[in-house]
C-alpha cells in the first residue's frame, strides 16, 4: 500500500471514529460471493482465475470476544476448509441445517453440490450436480430451501425457475408460466412460498404446491433499468404478512413494498448513485437484519452506502445516507490496466447491529462495523 | 538414490519449538534450536536422542544454524550446546548474534530466579555457547567446510532473521525460518532470488491465515491509546528494544500532529541506551529506503517525544510511556506498572508474547489479583490489551515464496496433515511439485535428482559431432561412448583411446569364434558363394564382401567354410568377430543356423 496517500492516511485516521471494528483483507482473488455457513463462518469464491477456489473462512476471534477482546489478539480470517471448481462461481448458497452449499457457474447452466466437511478433512468436495430440466442460461440464480428436506429453489428466466432435492436430484416443483422474464433474484418466504425478481422488476410470488405464479409488474420503471432486490422476515417461517421486500435499479431508484400489496410501493427513493461500471453484475441491495429498516447498496461503485428508510415516503425524494464504507477505494492499491474498483458483494453479519462483510473487485475483503453518528454508542 | 532427510524433532502434533534436523549429501545439519514456551518440564527442550542416544552431539553435525531471536527458536540453544554437548560452529546474522544473549539472559533470569527452576542452562553456559557463533552476512556464501556451503537471506519478520540456503554440490535446501512478504514500516519483506532448491522447509502454522492489514492493526493500536488519553488515562507501552518501539513511536507522532493532541509520550532512558547499541546494527541490517525513512531518524528528533525520568509517573493527568522490558518482568516497565494498575482509566498495551512466569504473562492471561515481592498484592484495575504486531506470512506469503524460489518440493512443519490437504493440492495443482507434510518426529525422505558436471574433451565432443545426424537435443539424450575418469575433485570425460593412454594400458582384443554346421550337397567354395549371397541379400546398409582368400567379411566379422572327407555335405561355417561386433555376430550365427535358403 502507499504509504504516503494522503487520502488513504485521511480515511484511516477518520475510521478511529466512523469505526467500531475494521478488519481489511487481501484474497489472492477476487469474490462476488460472500455467504454465511455458520455462526462465525463464512464461504467465498473465485469468479475470475483459471482455478477456481471456494473457501470457508472463519471470522477473527477478536469479534467475538466480548467483554475480553483487549485480550485477544486474533485478527485474522482462519482458513478452514477449501475446494476448487471448474469454472468461475457465479452464485452460491448455503443449503439450510447442513454443511453443504450449493452454487453456479459462469461457463454451464448446471448447478454443483459440495459438501463443506468437518473436523477431520479441509476439503470441500463435490458431491453432485443438478442440471436443470430444459434448456437454460448459464450462471443460474439459487436458493436454499428452508425445510428439513435440503433442497434448491434455481433458475436462470422465469419459465425455467423450479426446485430440485438434493440427495434424489428429484424436481419437486416447477413453474406453471412461459415468462422468458431473466430471473434476477429469488428466495423463500417460508416452506412453501417464495418470490422471484426479473431483471426488469416484475416480482412473482409463488407457491410451491401450485405452478401458477402472481406476477406484479412494475410501472414507470427507466428504459434500461436492471432491477435486484430483498426480502426481509421476522423469522424463517414467518407469516407473509409480516415481509417487507426492497429493489433497487441500475439507476438507483429504490422501493419499499410490502408482500401483502405489491402493486403500491409504501415507500421509495432516487438514490444519488451513479453506476460506473457497464455491467449490472454486482448490484446488490440488502436489509439489515436487526437495525429496523436500514438497507445496504453495492455494484455502483467502490463504496458500500447504507440508508435509514424510515424517513422516506410514497414521494420519492433523494435521502442522504446514514453511513459510506469507502474502504476499498481508500485502501486500493492502483491497478494500471484502468479498470475501476467495484464492490462485488456484501452481507450484514446475523446478529451484530451494525456489522458487514464487504468484497471488491481487487480481491480484498472488509469487515467493518460502523458508528452511528446520531447514537453515538461506543 | 539421491535423497535428502528431513527430520523436525518434537514430538506428535506439537507447535511452539522449531528444531528440523535436515541430512544432505552426507551433512547433518540442525535448523534453529527453539525452546517449547508451554512446558515447564523437559518436554520444553528438543528431544536430541534421535541423532544420539550416547551424549555430546558434536561428531553427529556438521553445524547449526538459527534463523532468528525468538526463543521458540533459539531458547534451547545453550542447553544444547553446553549441556548435552557441541562444539562445532553455530551460524546467524549479527543482530541474531547481538540480541540472542540478551533474550536468553532474560530468560533464564526469569525462569531459574523467578521460578525457582533447576535443570536450567546458567549465565555462563549462554556465554560459552556464544562464543562458538560464527556470525552471517546476507547473501555471502559460507564454507562450512569443503562441500558444505550456507548462505543467508533477507526474511522481514524481526531485526537480523534471515531464510538460509544449505547447499553440498548441486543438492540445495532452503529453511525459511519465520518470514513476511509484505513490508513492514522498518523491516521490509523477504526476498530470495530463483535458486530452485531441492526442498523449500517452512511453517504451516500460518498457512491456513489471511492476515488482517498492518494499517488495521495500527488503527487499533491509535484508537486504543486515543480512547485513554481522552478518559485522562495513562497508557503504558512495554517494549523490548529498537525496531517495533521505533515504529509505534513514529505512528503515535503523527497521529498527535494530526489530531493536535497535547498529552505528553515519554521514552525510557532504558531504551534511548539500547537504541543506540543497536542503531548500528540496524544501519548495515536494513535496506536503503528504509534507512533513509526510519533508520536516519535521532531518537530525540521526535517533536512530541520526550525522555522519560522515574519522578514522571506520579504527574497527574494522561500520558504515554514506552519503557522497557517487553514483558514486564523487571525493571521500568514493572515499576511504572505497579504504580499505574490500580486505575481502571490507565492502560497497558503488550505488543508481543510474554514468558510464562513474567507479570505480562499473568495479566495477558486475565488475572486481576498479582502477588508481588513481600507478598504485597496488586489489583491489577487497568485496561490490558493484547496487540500482535509481529510480521508473520500467511496463505498468500507461501505461495509468492514459492514463486520467488522456485523449489522442487515443498515441506511444511508443525502442522496436521490431514488439516492442510487443501493447501497441499493447491501447491501441487499450482507448482507441479510435491508438498510433504511430517508430523514431528517423522523424517521425509526427498528423492533428488542432482546433476554431475562433468568436463568433456574436446577431441571426443569432435568424435560425436562428426558423426553427423540431428544437433543436440537435450529432451532426447544419445548414447555415446566414454570413459569417466575421476580424479583429485574433477570429473572428465575422454575418449577410451584416451583414457588407456593417459593410464599407461593397452587394449585388450577379445574375438569370439564359433562353429554352425550347415547340411550343404554343394562344395565348400560354393557354400561360401551361398552364404555370401543370402547375407547380402539380408544385410542391406552392412559391408558385406567375398574376398579371394575365401572367406566372407560382414564388418571385421569374418566366415569361412571348411568340410571333412568322410562328410562332405556337413558344412562346418567358423565365425570369428571380435568384442566390438559381438551383437551382430551373435545375429549372424543364429541366422546360419536356419540354414540357407534353397532358392539361392
């Protein structure tokens, strides 16, 4: 790193206030997934080297070490296991109550099973492949079932979108609809229902013990927008009413519904964001999992931003954010092939209020939690 | 074949001691001499019965060598030399040579004077063991002795570590001790040029780690002394010598620069001694850049630092102390400790690991109640933190090693197999090469394959050019013939001629003769007229002639036909060949014996 940016050293002295904890981490190559395997553990793939490495990392014992973290030194991310892949990992899921993940690839339409291993050996293995049951495109999206039964809720456009058991490789639904909408983003409400994002918006919400699917276009969305978005529960099993679902745009329009009316957004924002990237790869919204109605926005650029929506209303406005990770365009080292530093992917760790995962497109990794300025809580 | 051992001794899946028995071309070799930090009993010294079980191990090495200062490498140092026994040399860098007896002196203070222990190397013993140091330079080649050479690299990590090459001919293994690829504010990273060993020995106990940033560590650090300041606090900083105290002083000027903050920092007189004993040896230690943005830096010509006197501890209000010793055995740091502990605004800072017995063992540990001399007890109410500042390699260090070196197997130590499988394929799948992973106590045998030099005449390089054909390729070796003649160090090779000559013998002549019978109705010369036909028919590209004198010559070999007058149609075939023509002879003796083909 340069260590005579002024910049980068102003940024590091601001982060003795903005910053409860920071960690900064350098992988050997970049990731756009970052997805939780356990309490302390997270997993993390390649998508750009010849040799593809997924790799379960274990978070720096000093964030957990409460009350007596002066006295633990440990600031490092444990590697614990790791496998490698055949092509660049486009998605990846965390199956739910198991040691196995489930992902995507840039090169093939099939999704690969592993299985992350216990005490005894550090290898991922592969354990299966599910290809879907009719053409598709490659790097489908996932999801991981949320029942006992492990299972994958996949696809790559609308039609095509079904859900496959694990161990049998069985179909145990598909959709009923011919949309050639591309799926942009799905997940499960609870056992049985689930909704889909299309890249153009449209939100479908199924039911796995019927094909038809409700679908809610969106209106007045700009030419050219690539939506994303998120669900946020109370619980895993949680009555749909109690949901709140967020997407955001390419162009950095924000709304807030809620499942039980889609058609109406409750809430919504123009986002002063400009994307500088040309692909819509890495956009990503996300709902904090414990502070009430704060959501994180990445893929624009090298910046995660997170927003208060409780201020905003039916009438969209610009909101400032509550707080700017400028980690990793502050500590980037320049790269001389002019490509521009995004933030590939983030995650908001389960149960610390304020605290997330970052990644960029150099390959480094942040873990940040950040201070709230208007609670000013040491 | 060709191999190399590699024994670490210890025992099971123990970590904490370095001490790797490496055997090459014939040489023993011992790499560091570390002390076990956890055990209080004999379990902390290498378990030296492996190379002997009769006592003084002087006859069984050829020399050792130690990497760095810390104690998990050379703590065991004196008791191997001076209580089991060796007096050949042992070899490290000047500083290494500088700071061991001082860390060891500390050491054994504290264990046998503080702990009451016996079995303990004494003063005098860390004295005898110096002397027989032969101190390193980097990137000079030692002879050890005739065939066994050393050389030592620059390893980062701490002040005077090094990674060293042991070479015995054109066999090499490189023990990087512990390293850091990425730079530190005065240490810089290691760097080895592409020597290609047989075997690259290092650490798997980092390995498995992404290590966090330095900038992120030093935050820390700054946040932690800031939030002490502002609480009125005092924060006390133990520090063992030059180098990282240094460091941590510069990044606390700046800071008050920038944050125009007022509390004083003090630095103890202790150290501003020791600074200066140990400013030379940073100066010749250290690259250029570093000496122009840290070494050339005066103690004194810090604008917020100060020299620290004792009456200075008892002035009210927040202030920063750096004193020594690093673990709070003894001394300043001790005594400004005991005055401060009782405030839970105060803080200690330890920067490093701390010897089971000393009072930063114990606080580091989480004990609040220390019993001090005279059996006065001491609450101990201040903030303590734990900051590692240490510069080790992680998962990502290994693998730019292994591209720097580029060895022909890679062994890892102090780690569990079947933890490690992932790295292990990961090397493997990337380098093409083998990673060996022994258990302590184990030894791993390494096949190599060592080239032997050898000098060529020229009359024979001549010999082997003429006879035409493709230029050498060395992905396809031809056969050639010689003689190796091994004399005084040199290996020659000449031609046969040559050699019988420079030896003063002649050449032996071997000729093989045997007899074919062949039924034949016709005459003896006819018969001979015969063979000649069918050979020549057969023997195409082969000099094959009917000479006047009746005898049919193929190369040297030589066939004649004779008959007695009782059988005349039992045709006796003689072949003579000599050595040289032994296969085709051979050849031509089993075709006779078929017999001639009735078309001729």
């Amino acid at each position: 790193m340069d260590i005579s940016s002024d910049e980068a050293d102003d940024w590091f002295m601001e982060s003795l206030h903005i910053y409860r904890d920071l960690h900064v981490f350098q992988l050997e190559h970049p990731t756009k997934v970052i997805e939780w395997t356990g309490e302390k553990s997270i997993c993390v793939a390649d998508y750009s080297s010849a040799r593809n490495e997924i790799l379960e990392l274990l978070l720096p014992l000093k964030l957990y070490a409460g009350g007596n973290k002066g006295l633990c030194p440990e600031r490092d991310f444990k590697l614990q296991h790791g496998g490698f892949c055949d092509e660049p990992v486009e998605c990846l899921r965390h199956i739910f109550g198991k040691r196995c993940v489930v992902t995507s690839g840039q090169y093939s339409s099939k999704l690969q099973v592993w299985d992350i291993g216990e005490g005894d050996s550090d290898i991922i293995k592969r354990t299966g492949v599910i290809n879907p049951k009719c053409p598709s495109d490659k790097g489908r999206k996932i999801a991981s079932g949320v029942t006992d039964g492990a299972s994958v809720l996949h696809g790559s456009r609308i039609n095509d979108v079904q859900q496959t058991e694990l161990v049998s490789g069985r179909v145990l639904y598909a959709v009923g609809t011919d949309s050639l909408d591309a799926v942009s983003g799905l997940q499960f409400v609870n056992s049985s229902t689930f909704v889909v994002c299309a890249n153009n918006g449209t939100l479908y919400v199924g039911d796995t013990r019927d094909p038809r699917m409700k679908h809610y276009v969106l209106h007045g969305s700009m030419s050219g927008s690539h939506w994303v978005f998120a669900l946020r529960k109370d619980q895993p099993h949680s009555d749909p009413a109690a949901c709140t679902v967020a997407r955001l745009s390419s162009f950095g329009q924000v709304l807030v519904s809620d499942l039980r009316n889609l058609c109406s957004p409750v809430r919504q924002a123009q986002l002063n964001l400009q994307q500088n990237m040309a692909t819509c790869d890495f956009l990503n919204v996300t709902w904090a999992p414990v502070l009430d109605s704060c959501l994180a926005v990445s893929g624009f650029d090298g910046k995660v931003h997170i927003f208060d929506t409780t201020s905003w209303s039916t009438v969209s406005q610009t909101p400032q954010p509550v707080f700017v990770h400028r980690g990793h365009d502050l500590s980037h080292e320049a790269k001389t092939d002019g490509t521009l530093l995004v933030v590939t992917t983030h995650v908001w760790h389960p149960w610390r209020p304020r605290t997330l995962l970052s990644a960029a497109s150099d390959g480094s990794i942040h873990v940040w939690d950040w201070v709230d300025k208007n609670f000013e809580h040491f | 074949m060709p191999d190399i051992k590699v024994t670490p001794l210890g025992a099971g899946q123990d970590v904490g001691r370095s001490c790797i028995l490496v055997s090459i071309g014939g040489k023993n070799i011992m790499l560091d001499c570390g002390m076990h930090m956890g055990y209080n009993d004999d379990r902390r010294f290498p378990d030296f019965s492996y190379i002997t079980q009769n006592g003084r191990l002087t006859d069984y090495l050829d020399c050792v060598i130690i990497s760095h200062f810390h104690l998990d490498h050379c703590g065991a140092l004196p008791y191997m030399s001076e209580m089991v026994g060796y007096d050949g040399p042992i070899y490290m860098t000047h500083p290494t040579k500088a700071i061991c007896p001082i860390l060891l002196e500390d050491f054994r203070k504290i264990t046998v004077d503080k702990k009451g222990e016996t079995n303990f190397f004494t003063s005098q013993m860390i004295k005898d063991c110096m002397k027989k140091v032969v101190p390193l330079n980097l990137h000079q080649t030692v002879q050890v002795d005739d065939e066994l050479e050393i050389k030592a690299y620059y390893a980062g990590h701490v002040l005077g570590a090094a990674m060293v090459q042991i070479k015995v001919g054109s066999e090499s293994v490189v023990y990087t001790g512990d390293y850091n690829m990425t730079p530190d504010r005065h240490l810089g990273a290691a760097w080895i040029d592409k020597c290609r060993p047989d075997i690259l020995i290092t650490e798997s106990t980092y390995a498995t780690t992404i290590r966090d940033s330095k900038r992120c560590r030093e935050r820390d650090f700054l946040k932690k002394v800031h939030e002490s300041i502002e609480r009125g606090g005092k924060v006390l900083i133990p520090v063992f010598a030059l180098g990282r105290a240094q460091e941590l002083c510069i990044l606390l000027e700046t800071f008050w620069e920038r944050m125009n903050l007022k509390a004083p920092i003090y630095f103890s007189t202790g150290l501003t001694e020791k600074a200066n004993h140990y400013y030379k040896l940073f100066i010749t230690w250290t690259n250029q850049k570093i000496r122009k943005t840290f070494v050339q830096r005066n103690m004194f010509e810090f604008k917020h630092i100060k020299a620290f006197d004792r009456s200075y501890a008892d002035n009210p209000g927040p202030m920063v102390v750096f004193a020594t010793p690093g673990m709070l055995h003894a001394g300043q740091s001790l005594q400004i400790f005991k005055k401060w502990a009782g405030n839970e605004k105060n803080m200690v800072i330890m920067p490093g690991y701390c010897v089971q017995g000393t009072v930063g063992h114990k606080i580091l540990n989480g004990q609040k109640k220390l019993e001090m001399e005279g059996r006065a007890t001491l609450e101990v109410k201040l903030q303590v933190e734990y900051m590692s500042f240490s510069a080790h390699a992680d998962a990502k260090g290994i693998m730019q090693l292994i591209r720097m070196a580029e060895p022909h197997n890679i062994l890892l130590v102090h780690g569990e197999a079947k933890k490690m499988a992932f790295l292990k394929d990961k090397i493997e799948q990337e380098f093409n090469i083998s990673c060996y992973m022994p258990a302590n106590g184990e030894t791993t045998t390494v096949t190599t394959n060592p080239s032997v030099p050898v000098d060529i005449s020229l009359n024979l390089l001549k010999r082997e050019m003429a006879l035409g054909g493709p230029l050498p390729d060395p992905k396809r070796p031809r056969t050639m013939h010689g003689t190796l003649i091994m004399k005084d160090n040199s290996l020659r090779l000449v031609s046969p001629e040559q050699a019988l000559k420079e030896l003063g013998l002649s050449e032996h002549q071997l000729r093989f003769t045997c007899r074919v019978h062949l039924q034949d109705p016709h005459s003896d010369t006819d018969t001979l007229s015969r063979i000649y036909s069918h050979l020549k028919s057969v023997l195409k590209g082969y000099a094959v002639q009917h000479l006047p004198d009746s005898t049919v010559m193929v190369e040297s070999i030589v066939l004649k036909v004779s008959s007695s007058a009782e059988e005349p149609d039992l045709k006796v075939v003689l072949l003579s060949w000599c050595f040289q023509d032994e296969e085709l002879g051979s050849f031509l003796s089993t075709l006779l014996k078929k017999g001639l083909p009735s078309a001729l």
